[in-house]
C-alpha cells in the first residue's frame, strides 16, 4: 500500500534554494502533490457497508457554519473520545488526503510553488553536466507545468462565513462572532491574514473563559487599551471587545486591531462592522501596521495595556520585528504581550518558536540585570482540538511576556 500524502507546505522545497535539491527529492515532493490532487475519485462503498454514524465528541467551541473551514485536524474524525492527547510525532500522522486536498492553504501553497518552479526551471533543468540527467529533468519540469495546468480550470475559492460560540464563565454570556473567511490571494502568498487560524481559536477560547487571566479588567480610573498585532480576520480583537462590554463602564475601552495587507484590512473592517451594529458604542478600530516599517501615530501613538498576536512568525525576522514594535507599544509599567503560535516541526515554517525565544530572554536568565527588557514570564503548551487547525500544526506555544 503507497504511503499516504503529507502537506505540501512541508514537504515542497524552499524554490530559493532549488539548485541543493536532486531530481529524486523533487519527483517525491511533487508525486506527493499528485497523490493528494490526482488521486482516482473512490466508488461509493455498497449501502450495506456503509459504517455507523458516529457520534462526534462536543467541543468547546463550536463553529456551527462549516466545520474547519478547511483547516480541519488530521486525526479528527479518528478519535472516539474528546480528551486531549501529546501530539504525535508527525512522521506517524496518517494524513487524509481529502483533509489535505479541501485544505485551501495547502492548495494555494501548492499553485504559488508550481508557478515559481516553472517560471525559473530552465536554470534548475541545465544545471547539470550529465546529458541524462539533463533530459531527465527537462522531462520532469514538463510533467510539472502539466500539474500546474490541472490548477487552472479550477474554480475560485469562494468566502465563508464562521460563526464561533465561546463559553464563558459563571454568570457571563456565551460570547458571539461571526467571521468572513476570505478566499487566498493566489498571486500573494502575504494574504494568508484573509483566514482564521487554529491558533487565534484557541486563544480566544481561553480569553472567553478566563478574561482576568489575560489582563481584560477595566482599570478603575480609565478605559483600557487593547492592541492585536497581525489581527487577520480580527477574532482576537472582537472578542476582547465583546467580552469587556459593560453597561456600567464610565468609558468605553480602547481596542485596537492592526495588519498591513491591503486586502486583509478590507476584510477585517467588515467582519468589525459585521460584529457591532452601528447602534453599539463599542467597537474596533483597525488601522495598518507595518511592523518592518511602522509608524506609530493617531491611537497607535500611545501605550496598550495589552497587546495579542497569533501565528504571526513566519520568518525569522518577524520575531525581531514584532519585539521592536512590542519594546515601543507595550506600557512599561503594567504591560502584558500575549503571544500563541503553532509548532510546525517540518517545512519551511520548521523552528519559529526558536526565533521567539531566541528575542525575547526567559525571565529567570535576566536575573541580576539592571536594564528592564521584554521576557517570557510564562509559556504553556497547548494541543491541537478536533476540527481546529491545520493538519501540519502538531500544537501550539503560548508566551506571557512583559517588562522585568
């Protein structure tokens, strides 16, 4: 039996560094390709053997529009029980090819490659000496172009909408948001802010049921100032100002989500809008932010008592990036950052927890120093649920990080 597939984000070379590759690790990573989009459509099995419907464990939250909206987990309709489990060594997750191909990311992944493939595959194809090989390869880039071109009929992607129910605590209301999932940019992969990702879920999750933990207290003597960095679909900035709605407050609190992608902005400002009538007072304002490039004016002049950011590494100059803009936002007093990103451990997202902590010290190595600094106060692990994520995130880290 031929191995099942595994995500092409993780198993398709960096085209940057085309020449280091052989023939015969890039026949494996696109056959892998074919396995999941070329793969013979299976008969429907006879009625008889048609399984028991299964009971599906409840979840905390529940998306009650389209399950997963595509980023449905690997294992989820495999487990029969809703404890949470150590994530497997990805190597030994048995990857379901449809899980893989309704996947949108990972299509989108797989278009932009192929196109940078063929478009700088002559330089690839020449590079060796050896006229078989050569011919090989021509070949190969060939087959590959013709992979591209199964792409090209297909129809567009098209937005969905998520509807999130998040529990609260006693004597709180079931928080509400309703999310457009825009469709990826095929011609820019910088417009992945368009979707929600497992991570913000889960984030938002414990927000929900524990909102003093994560310091969603109005101050007595002024509003709270709340900052989301890379918002995306604005879940994390929603929901923060769903949850410190109060008719009591004597002003309303601030909060604040930011990204720099046009098209992301343009669909962040309607999901807020989607989120709070005109007739509610409380809200949130969405404003760009270049973190290479920021400029800080307007509400982004001042200091956040909180600020939150969710899978948004995904080079390794983004932590150093994200640290400087933390290091000018943060309120140097008080301040918390609110950090969760997924631990991919193949592909070309491999490591990114490293170069977070490779910026921001552990609290406990600055003892002794007499110069404040941004720390990890706190990190806690936090495994994949059912139905939320991606099938190459084998679980996520969430960082407390503050002044000491």
């Amino acid at each position: 039996m031929a191995p099942r597939p595994t995500p092409p984000s993780s198993t398709l070379p960096p085209l940057a560094r085309l020449s280091s590759y052989s023939l015969a690790q890039l026949t494996h990573a696109v056959d892998n390709v074919r396995a999941i989009y070329c793969a013979p459509v299976k008969p429907p099995k006879p009625a008889l053997a048609l399984p028991k419907r299964k009971l599906l464990p409840k979840h905390l939250v529940h998306d009650t529009s389209v399950p997963d909206s595509g980023y449905a987990s690997a294992e989820g309709e495999e487990d029969d029980d809703d404890e949470e489990t150590t994530p497997a060594d990805p190597e030994d997750i048995p990857y379901d090819p449809d899980v893989l191909r309704s996947d949108p990311f990972e299509r989108e992944y797989v278009i932009r490659w192929l196109t940078g493939f063929t478009a700088r595959a002559d330089m690839w194809a020449y590079a060796s000496a050896d006229e078989a090989e050569t011919d090989a390869r021509a070949a190969f880039v060939d087959a590959t172009a013709s992979l591209l071109a199964t792409f090209a009929g297909e129809e567009e992607e098209e937005d969905i909408t998520r509807t999130f129910t998040f529990p609260t605590g006693p004597g709180s209301s079931a928080v509400h948001v309703e999310l457009n999932d825009a469709a990826l940019l095929s011609d820019d992969h910088t417009s992945v802010g368009l979707q929600s990702w497992g991570s913000s879920i889960l984030l938002a999750e414990r927000m929900c049921l524990r909102p003093t933990d994560f310091g969603l207290v109005n101050p007595a003597q002024r509003a709270l100032r709340v900052l989301e960095l890379g918002a995306g679909t604005g879940l994390l900035s929603i929901v923060t100002a769903k949850v410190l709605v109060s008719p009591t407050l004597s002003s309303c609190p601030t909060v604040v989500a930011t990204d720099y992608h046009p098209s992301v902005l343009a669909n962040l400002r309607a999901n807020v809008a989607t989120n709070f009538p005109s007739s509610v007072d409380t809200t949130v304002d969405v404003l760009p932010l270049d973190w290479q490039s920021p400029v800080y004016e307007g509400l982004l002049s001042g200091y956040f008592d909180v600020i939150f950011a969710a899978d948004v590494v995904y080079h390794p100059e983004h932590a150093c990036w994200i640290k400087a803009c933390v290091e000018r936002l943060l309120a140097p007093e008080h301040g918390v950052f609110w950090l969760i990103i997924p631990i991919r451990p193949t592909g070309r997202h491999e490591g990114m927890t490293d170069t977070v902590e490779a910026v921001f010290p552990r609290a406990e190595d600055m003892k002794g120093k007499e110069q404040r600094e941004l720390v990890i106060l706190d990190v806690e692990g936090l495994s994949r649920h059912d139905g939320v994520g991606r099938a190459d995130e084998g679980g996520y880290r969430m960082y407390k990080i503050s002044w000491a």
